[in-house]
C-alpha cells in the first residue's frame, strides 16, 4: 500500500532543497518526491514501504531541521484502457463441427495510401 510522508524542512536555499530531496529519493521504496507548502519548506514523498523515521533522521542529520508532518495511506487509480481492440468471435461450421475463429476489429484507416490499389 501506498503512502503520502510530509516532512517539514528547514531550507536555507535551493542547493539544501536538492540535497534534501536527494536524500529522499535515495530511500528504497520511493516513487517520487517533490516540494509543497506555500514557501516550498516541505517535502512530500510518495512509496510503498518507506521508512517515515528514518528518512525524518537522516534529513536531521544531513541538512538541519526536520518534523514529520503527516503519513497518509494513498487511494491507487485505475486506468482504462478505452482505446483496446475488442475481438469478434465469429462461428465457422466446416466438417460438421462447429468452430470459433477470433478476428480482432480495427478502425479503419483513412490515411493509407491509395496508390497501391490503382492500376
């Protein structure tokens, strides 16, 4: 399960904030991290399994002053694919046993080139 982490930063300029993001990203289980807040002090870390207490740590120890703000669990979205072919499965009767032949249906396509047909 996905997590939300924000962890309030103390940053003295733009090279600690990369240093400080850089110490987030370096944690196994993150997938992304990026700077929120309205004066872009905290950092918001999204992963499956990363350790909360150890990442607040190690922004203490390498860059200054860090406080946990938040851990929330993060709701997954699930992406439909609309645009997949859909198969038609049409019966063939041949030799006396029914058969199933599946043929996929494609859009047909408008900007082919018309010149292979001419003779």
């Amino acid at each position: 399960m996905k997590h939300q982490i924000v962890i309030k930063v103390k940053v003295n300029g733009p090279k600690s904030r990369s240093k400080a993001l850089q110490i987030a990203v370096g944690l196994p289980g993150v997938e992304s991290a990026g700077l929120g807040g309205q004066d872009k002090s905290q950092i918001e870390v999204v992963g499956d399994g990363v350790d909360a207490v150890e990442l607040v740590n190690l922004l203490r120890k390498k860059v200054g002053y860090a406080e946990l703000a938040s851990v929330a669990a993060v709701a997954e979205k699930k992406e439909v694919n609309e645009s997949a072919v859909q198969p038609v499965a049409w019966p063939m009767y041949g030799g006396g046993t029914p058969q199933t032949y599946i043929y996929p249906i494609h859009p047909p396509n408008y900007y082919q080139d018309l010149s292979r047909f001419i003779m």
